[in-house]
C-alpha cells in the first residue's frame, strides 16, 4: 500500500473515530399495503430498534385505508417496542374536528411526536383549505405535542420562490414546530447555505438534514424527478453499469451516505432522519459504520 493510500486509510478511520457516539438518528418509514411488507417493515424496525433512534416516523397516505395503517402502526411500534413514534400527519382531505379528533386519540394513547405536513394536493389546481402552519397550530391548541415540520434545501416544488419558502418555513416554526426534518438531497453545501440562511431569517430551531441511501439509482431518479431534487452528475457516473449489480449499489449507496453525514457532522449537524424505505440493512451498516450501535 501507497503512503498516500495508508495516510487516507488513516485519515478515514479517524474521522469515523471521531463520530463515535456524537450522532444521533431518526428513522422513517411507510405504512405496508400487503402482509409481506408489513412482515419487512417490522423485521426493519426490530434491527433499527437496537440503534436506539431519538424517534421514528411513519408517513401517512391520501387515502383512508393508508391512513388506518399509520395510526395502527404508531400504536403497536409504541406498545411493541418502546420506541418513541411520531406519525405523519397531513391537513388534506381532512376537516379541522377530524384533525382535532385524530390528535386527541394521539395524545391519549401516549403519542406525544407528529409530523405535520400540508400533503400532496390530489387536485394541485385547487387551492387547499389549510396548510402546514394551520395544522401546527390546531395541534398546539389541542395539546403540547413535539412537532417536526418538512424543510425543502433545493425550494418546494410548488414555491414561488427560494425567499417565499423560507418565509413559509419560519411560519411553520412560529406557529410552534419544534424542528424542521429536510427532504432528501446530495449536494451537502446547499443545505450547509439553507441552514445559514434559516439562521438569518431568525428561524431558530435544528434544521435535520433528510438521508436518503440509495440503492435503487432508477428508483432515485423518479423520486428526485417529483421532489425537486438535485442529482449531482458525480452522482450519476457513480452508479453507472450498476442496474443488475445490487451489491455493488449499495456499497456505493453507502458510502455516499456516510461520507454526507461525515461532513455535516464536522459542521455540527448531530441529528440525521434516514428514510428507509422499509428495508433496514443499508441504514443499520451505514449507522453501525458511523459509531451508532447498540
């Protein structure tokens, strides 16, 4: 081995050395549509659960059956393992007494955590009765609920403007959010300038970047399409070649991920959300790798 390669080697190890312990995780996941991705989501949430996560999340449909599975799924990963879950909680096609009613059966049941989100618009001509700062506000009539709220790095799709975005995000934390949890992204020096700019906009609560490890490029590529999201063209030759290749995806996948959160965290970030996707073998290796363990 290279005295070059041995010094990085080196250099590698030490700033993984470094973030032993230092980090904290979230992780979010999906309510299952058949009895398979339920048996996956709950073999992922068993393993996840040994890192010991600050929280998890469960997303949270348009349609009433997938909203039933978020409200169950919350309450049995609360019974079942302890962990503190926070469901995803959208403010379309919902009246204010069913939202009302939906946080009252929450905070009676022990769930003190949501994310509170507008949701997508089935019908994205109509202009919706409520939106995310609504809703952070009824939830915080009805009780004290730890609210996490969405930031967008690379501007909503729907904004007028990066400014208006912002100006949307503070509204969101003055209302009583408690964070903001990011979309997805790649480029970690635009969400490094998103956070100053949050900063000096007077919006003062941790803005936790969104992880996304990716071993999926093509299933990448049409979340990224929907969401607004920048794949950088490094990003792109990386996972070239490797459609039929899964195992080299996801050493890929991984790396990526854990060379973001080695450089946030020399930025001070401490908290990561990882969206998991349901599958908990990449996220439990990047995690393992980052110093968070059992």
């Amino acid at each position: 081995m290279s005295f070059f390669h041995a010094n990085h080697r080196e250099a590698l190890n030490q700033n993984l050395a470094e973030l032993d312990g230092q980090i904290n995780v979230s992780f979010e996941f999906f309510p299952p549509r058949t009895e398979e991705m339920e048996q996956t989501l709950w073999k992922s949430i068993d393993r996840l659960k040994t890192l010991k996560p600050k929280f998890v999340s469960v997303t949270y449909g348009a349609n009433s059956g997938e909203r039933d599975r978020t409200h169950t799924i919350i309450k049995d990963i609360k019974d079942k393992t302890g962990l503190l879950a926070a469901p995803h909680l959208t403010c379309i096609d919902a009246t204010r007494d069913e939202l009302r009613e939906i946080a009252r059966d929450y905070w009676n049941s022990g769930i003190r955590q949501i994310v509170a989100l507008r949701g997508d618009l089935p019908n994205s001509s109509k202009k919706p009765d409520m939106y995310a700062t609504d809703l952070v506000e009824l939830l915080k009539t009805e009780a004290d609920f730890d609210i996490s709220v969405a930031a967008y790095p690379e501007v909503h799709p729907e904004a007028k403007s990066a400014q208006a975005d912002l100006i949307s995000l503070k509204k969101k934390i003055d209302a009583g959010a408690n964070r903001a949890i990011t979309q997805f992204f790649f480029d970690v020096e635009g969400y490094l300038r998103f956070r100053d700019r949050c900063v000096s906009t007077g919006i003062d609560v941790e803005i936790v970047p969104g992880i996304l490890p990716v071993s999926n490029f093509r299933q990448l590529e049409r979340f990224a399409k929907m969401t607004n999201v920048r794949i950088p063209s490094w990003m792109s030759k990386m996972y070239e070649g490797l459609d039929n290749d899964p195992e080299s995806r996801n050493l890929v996948g991984a790396s990526i991920a854990m060379d973001m959160v080695k450089i946030l965290s020399r930025e001070g970030v401490k908290d990561f959300h990882f969206y998991t996707l349901n599958r908990s073998e990449l996220t439990y290796a990047i995690c393992h790798t980052l110093g968070v363990r059992p």
